[in-house]
C-alpha cells in the first residue's frame, strides 16, 4: 500500500482514467458538518451509554408495539430529530461535482443525513435509510416525513402513522440494529460494488457489517483499486485491502483531489 504525500495526485490520476468509480462514505464525512458520530472519542454513544441501550431495542419495541415506539420517540430527546438544521460540507460538494463531472457513478452512503441529496448527487443509495422518509415494511413504500404531522398524531393520541397504501404501521426509514438491510438497497449497492473498477472509501470506520463488507467484493469480484480518505487507519488500511490511505480531513481531501482532476483535464 502506498503512503506518500503524493496519494492524491494518485488518487486523482486513477479516478481520472477509472470507468465506473464508486464512492462509499460513512459518518465522517458527516462529522464535518457538525453532526456528531456515535462511537468516536465524543460521540453520542460513548458519552451516552444509555442512548446506544435503546437504540438497540428500538427495532423490537416497534414490532411488538408501533404506537409505543413512536410516543417515545417523539417525546425523547433524540439526534434524529435536528438533523434539518445542518448543510452539506466541503466533502459532499466535492463528491456531486464529481459525479457531475462523471468521474463517480455512484455514491453509497452509511449516513442518513440526507447531506448527499442536498449537495446534488443524484445517484445515490442510502445503505441505511434516510431520517426525513418514513418507510413501510410491509409493501415497501416510502413517503415524506413532513407528510405526516407527527407531533398532531401525538396529541390526539392517533399514533403510528399508517401506510396509505397497504394500512400497516409506518416506521422511519432509517435501518435500526437487528433490522435487516431492505433487499433492493442491498442488492443494488452490491451490485454497484462489483461493478466498480475504482471505489472511494471516505470516512467509515470499516466496522459496521454488511456495509463494511463492500470494498473486499469490489476488490475480490470486481479487482477494484481502493482509495482510503480517513482521519484514521481502519480494518482497510491494516489489513492491506486499500492500495491507497490518505489521512486527513475528508472535505480537504476530496477537494483537493476534485481540484487536481480538473487540472490534469486541462
């Protein structure tokens, strides 16, 4: 694996000549718009060891009950509830300028923060859901959380809401612990993972299952080279799986690659 300070020039000269370039992010492309990540030095889970308790029995408690998981939810101080406030950062812009410029087809993301989408990608597949939709798990349809007045259905006591088009009980379309991932999202991106010839790794930690599983298909089936944009080593970077790390910010970083492909097609 090389590690010099010329990786993004690298890094830039194999997106350049790639076919079919994936991206993946995870939640460190997120941090740099000020969202808080869950298992960081500062993250909401290691300052609130009681919040990741829930969180993992969020999913039981909305099979067994749906009207009670949604009275707790909304009453509960919850990160999902403020995330409209925060703006696409220098990382997000650069990853839809360079699917506009057709360098990434595809942008495969952890977050549910919906940064991608305001940024301006437009090929994009949200591994675990997205926090402004609701989803049903029983057809699969999706809406708008702003289609539901969720705060009214709470004092007048008329929770959950339900599918317009089935009448099952809606969940937020956001993937919760022990909730498989929907079988299109999966897959469509494993699909996109394969397919690649060159995948853009940018701040995940590589941890988190099927997601982290990604790059090796992309490197086994499809003989992908991995680029590597982390504040840190990951399982990628140690186990040798990324033929390229560069550690940094990932909105710096991405920039400047951006910036450098757009030099080398001058």
């Amino acid at each position: 694996m090389k590690t010099a300070n010329n990786n993004i020039e690298k890094a830039a000269q194999e997106l350049n000549v790639a076919s079919y370039a994936v991206a993946l992010t995870g939640a460190g492309i997120s941090t740099e718009s000020g969202i808080r990540d869950f298992r960081g030095k500062n993250g909401l889970w290691t300052t609130d060891p009681e919040a990741e308790r829930k969180a993992y029995q969020s999913f039981a408690k909305f099979l067994r009950d749906p009207k009670e998981h949604w009275i707790e939810r909304l009453t509960s101080a919850s990160l999902l509830r403020d995330l409209s406030g925060y703006q696409p950062n220098l990382g997000h812009l650069a990853l839809a300028e360079l699917e506009n410029m057709g360098i990434i087809k595809t942008v495969i993301t952890q977050n549910i923060d919906n940064l991608h989408s305001s940024a301006g990608s437009r090929n994009l597949i949200e591994y675990h859901g997205n926090y402004s939709k609701l989803r049903c798990m029983n057809c699969a349809s999706k809406y708008e959380k702003d289609e539901f007045n969720l705060e009214e259905m709470l004092r007048n006591d008329s929770l959950p809401p339900i599918c317009p088009n089935c009448g099952h009980a809606l969940k937020l379309d956001i993937v919760f612990f022990n909730e498989p991932i929907p079988e299109e999202v999966a897959a469509r991106s494993l699909h996109e993972a394969v397919k690649s010839d060159v995948m853009l790794v940018c701040g995940t930690s590589a941890t988190v299952y099927p997601f982290a599983g990604l790059p090796l298909a992309a490197k086994q089936n499809g003989g992908a080279i991995i680029i590597e944009i982390n504040a840190e080593p990951t399982p990628l970077t140690n186990g040798g799986l990324s033929d390229y790390f560069i550690q940094g910010s990932t909105g710096e970083c991405l920039t400047q690659i951006m910036q450098e492909i757009k030099r080398i097609r001058t």
